[in-house]
C-alpha cells in the first residue's frame, strides 16, 4: 500500500515536469493523496479491530446462551436399599 502512495507522488511529480501542474500543487496534490491513503488503512485496521472484539463477544454470549438451556439436572444419590422409587 505504501509503494502505492509513492508511485502516485511520483505521478504527480511527472504531471508538474510535464506542465499539467505545477510543482508545487503536484507536491500538496502528492502529499494530500499519500495521507488519504494512510488514513484509510489506519481506519480499516480499526474497524477490523472492532469486529474481532465484537466476535470474540458474540462467540462468548453464544455459549453462554447455549449452555443456560442446556443445563443438566444433578443426579441424585440413592442410598442402599431403597428402589427407583424411592420408597422401601
């Protein structure tokens, strides 16, 4: 992405030597179009920050969710002599 700014400040350069601009529009042309460049990858970096976090949320409410409707019911200890039913 970087060589990608660089190439256009040499553009920009060029279109100055061959008189589209001059040299000192090229440069601010040039300089304004590398900093876009930076802030879009800075904002990309961010907004896949925010969306990992928000999956690792999302994953963690989901096995909460999953795991209050799947309880168990504890088992039960009979004691020795007494039948299914519980009684004697």
């Amino acid at each position: 992405m970087f060589l990608r700014g660089v190439g256009m400040v040499t553009l920009f350069v060029a279109f100055a030597i061959y008189g589209v601009y001059g040299l000192e529009e090229a440069r601010q042309i040039a300089t304004n179009s590398l900093y876009q460049q930076v802030q879009i990858q800075a904002v990309t970096v961010s907004i896949k920050n925010i969306a990992g976090w928000m999956l690792i949320i999302g994953i963690i409410l989901l096995i909460g969710i999953v795991l209050y409707f799947l309880q168990f019911k504890p088992v039960r200890l009979m004691k020795v002599g007494k039948d299914m039913s519980g009684s004697l």
